[in-house]
C-alpha cells in the first residue's frame, strides 16, 4: 500500500469515527415554534388528577394528569430543593423503562439529557444564593399528546401556593411559564412514557392509566 492510500484510509476513517460520535450525541432541545406556543399555553388547563411524588409524606412535587383542549396532558410539577437528586430518579426509571436496543431509547436518551441541562442551569442561577434564599427549584415537565405532534417541554414555572399536604390542586397554581425547551420525540416513546409515569405515580397499571388518559383528553 503506497503512503498516499495509506493516508487516504486514515482519513476515512477518521471521518467515520467523527460521524459517529456526532451521531451518539443526542439532539439538543429547542425553543418552542410557533405551532408549539399554542400547545404550550396553559390558561384553560384542567387539572383532572394529581398525586404526590416520590410520595404523600416527603412530596417534591406533583404528578397531574391534564386536559389541554382536546388533548391530554401528563405534568411532573416540581418544587424542591434537592432537583439533582429528583433527576437523578427520574433518569434511573428511564433508563430501566427505555433499556439500550429497546425502541425508544434514543428519545429516552434526548430527554434525560434535557432534563440534566436544565438542572445544571438551575444550579448556577445567581439567585440560588445566600442563606435566606428559598432554594427550591420550581419546574414544570410536560409530555403533551398533542395531534400529529407529541412533544416535551421542559422549564421554570412561577406557582401560587407552596405544595403540600394541606394544599389542593387548585391553591397550587402554575401562574406563569417561563419559556421551556421543547424535544420533538416520537409519538410511541411520548405516549406510552405517559402511561408509565402516571402509572408510577398513582401505584396503577399502565393499562389503567392509558384508560386515564384518554378518558381526560375526551371527558
């Protein structure tokens, strides 16, 4: 082999090794489009359920089932102080849900590390700062079934009320949105990821909950 083929061969290869780990980064979420802040907006939400994650007793927040329009809606609505470790479980059931081979796991992939991005950027807001500071972090993830186009949205969220035993759903109001980073997942992985986190939370069947779900989205 001359030196020049020779170069040529690393050269491709070299290309091909970019190519791939280009490709095994995933997608990074984006702002919402146009289409999307119409999705997004939630002054006529109805809230239909809610359940207290990881439980009733040390709540860091809310799973809501929610009707958008015509549409259902899954919510984790957090208010708590230790967001890394609340990730950290979210992304443990992922992974054990969406296993590597599996459909489905490279959108899996795509939404943890949306989630991760928004806690490191969490952490490094300046007002986290400071011994009088009320260190929780409030945050609002959405899977929505929205027709033709399920999506995820993920991003601060101004609440009245604080959460907690003594507090229904309607005292713990989402006042505002800031704007959230949006994946744009498949509608299999966004679906039956409703099912699977509703039916984690409410300690039900999948089934049962896809049976929520869609009687939410047409009461």
């Amino acid at each position: 082999m001359s030196a020049s083929s020779g170069r040529g061969r690393c050269r491709r290869i070299i290309a091909a090794c970019v190519a791939l780990a280009v490709g095994a980064v995933p997608a990074a979420a984006t702002d919402p489009t146009a289409g999307q802040t119409a999705l997004l907006d939630i002054r006529s939400d109805v809230v239909v359920d809610r359940a207290f994650v990881p439980s009733a007793r040390r709540p860091q927040g809310e799973v809501r089932i929610v009707r958008r329009g015509g549409h259902a809606v899954v919510q984790t609505l957090l208010y708590t102080r230790v967001l890394k470790r609340v990730v950290g479980a979210i992304t443990d059931k992922e992974r054990r849900n969406w296993p590597a081979g599996a459909a489905g796991h490279a959108d899996m992939e795509r939404y943890v590390a949306a989630l991760e991005a928004f806690r490191r950027a969490a952490a490094e807001r300046p007002d986290q700062a400071g011994p009088d500071v009320d260190r929780r972090v409030r945050a609002l993830v959405e899977f929505i079934d929205a027709p033709g186009e399920p999506l995820v949205a993920i991003g601060g969220v101004t609440l009245e009320g604080t959460g907690g035993l003594e507090e229904t759903a309607e005292s713990v109001r989402i006042r505002a949105r800031a704007t959230p980073s949006v994946l744009t997942l498949s509608a299999d992985y966004v679906r039956r990821n409703m099912a699977l986190i509703v039916a984690d939370a409410f300690s039900i069947k999948p089934g049962e909950a896809a049976t929520r779900l869609a009687a939410a989205a047409h009461p």
